[in-house]
C-alpha cells in the first residue's frame, strides 16, 4: 500500500523491481492519514493485506502503537515539501513570508487542500497558528485524493479553487497549474515518506528487497517526482 506523494517515483521503479527480482507486486493506493476509507491506516485496520506501506512519516508510529506496522522495520525513502499552485495564467500571489502568506489566504476566494498528510497539516495546525482558521473555513475545500479521488491541482486547473496546496510530488505531473511556490521555510513541515512491513507480511523477505530497491540513491529519479533524498536509515 502506498501513499499518492510516492505514486510517481514508484510506478516508474516498481516494473524494473519486478523484473530483476521475479517477484510480483500487487499494488493499492490510499492517503496517508485522514477520513478516508481508501486512507492506508484504515485500510490495515479492517484486515485489509498488505505486506509493505510507504506513507508520511508521521503516520507510521500511530500503526506502530496499534500493533499494525513492525517498529524494527520503518526506514524513511525520500522527502517532500508543500506548494502553492494557481491556475495556468493567473496572477502568482505573494508567499515569501509568513505574513504575505497570511494575507494571500485571507484575501483568496477559494482555497484547496488535500484530504491527507499536507492538507491535515495546514487545516490542523498552519491556518490556527496563523489565527485565520475561522475566517476562511467558508472557502476552503478538502479535496478527496486518488485513488478515487483527485489530486488538488486538478481542482485548481478546473478553476473550482484560486489557490491549492500539497506535496509538489502530487502535484508536478498535473497540468493546467503554475506553481507559486513553497510555503515559508518557518512554517514548512518536515515530510518524509517511509516504508515500513506490516505485523501480518506473509513474504517479508521479498518485502524487504523491495524496499532496499527503493532506498537505492542511483535508481531513484527523485527530482522529476518533486521527492528529495535521504540517507537510507533506520527513522
């Protein structure tokens, strides 16, 4: 099971995987957290296999602590950041600072997030800290994510929301968007995507290979998915 952020960067690597190990994957998606019922927590929940998730980082220890994911197991594969995109010909607003950011939200007329790790982050804990959750909870929208949903950037290219935010790697390979930016490096969260096995894994071995392949620096082309690197370690 893997999260949307590491869709692309594995969909590329996973049919090389395939072929040099002669194992099959069998693949699903789901957001890292959230209410979904596609999200990867719920989906463990109600029994669902899984032999290896790739998912935020700060979702793997709640699964931990459920007896779901195996503590010993968790290594981080990359790192993302969260963007601001409008649609393909509008006016970039300003959000170079904390404050310029402040302002973009409160005078946006309608403001995308996703329903997972990005999009909990900003309604949870940024537009609080910036003391305007109250006032732009009418204009803002939590955008249901793949793998029946969509990513925000689409909503935005639609012009059914001014301004979007979530990780670049969801949103990089969609068109119609201009990107603004990062959002401030102070109110920038940390975001890694890490792979963990599952207490229930029936190959764990193969697992293991597989997320080995991954955490391989010269096979993984991060940058065209908007993912940065990290050392391969134990989080």
């Amino acid at each position: 099971m893997i999260s949307a952020g590491f869709h692309g960067v594995y969909a590329e690597l996973a049919p090389a995987f395939e072929q040099a190990s002669g194992h099959r994957l069998v693949t699903t998606r789901g957001p890292s957290m959230g209410d979904s019922s596609e999200a990867i927590p719920t989906r463990l929940a109600r029994g669902e296999a899984a032999d290896v998730v790739i998912l935020d980082r700060v979702s793997v220890a709640p699964l931990i602590t459920r007896g779901l994911v195996r503590a010993d197991s968790q290594f981080d594969l990359a790192r993302s950041q969260i963007d601001m995109v409008v649609r393909a010909g509008a006016a970039k607003p300003d959000i170079s600072s904390v404050d310029a950011l402040r302002s973009t939200l409160l005078a946006a007329k309608s403001i995308a997030y996703s329903d997972s790790g990005s999009g909990t982050y900003l309604a949870t804990t940024l537009f609080p800290q910036l003391g305007i959750a109250e006032q732009i909870a009418g204009k803002s929208r939590k955008v249901r994510g793949p793998p029946s949903g969509e990513p925000v950037a689409a909503v935005v290219a639609r012009g059914e929301a001014e301004i979007g935010f979530q990780q670049v790697a969801e949103l990089i390979h969609v068109s119609g968007i201009n990107f603004v930016g990062p959002i401030p490096t102070e109110v920038q969260p940390t975001t890694f995507f890490s792979a963990a096995l599952t207490q229930t894994a029936v190959q764990p071995e193969a697992a293991g290979e597989l997320i080995r392949y991954l955490s391989l620096p010269p096979r993984l082309p991060y940058a065209s998915h908007g993912l940065m690197t990290v050392t391969l370690a134990a989080a």
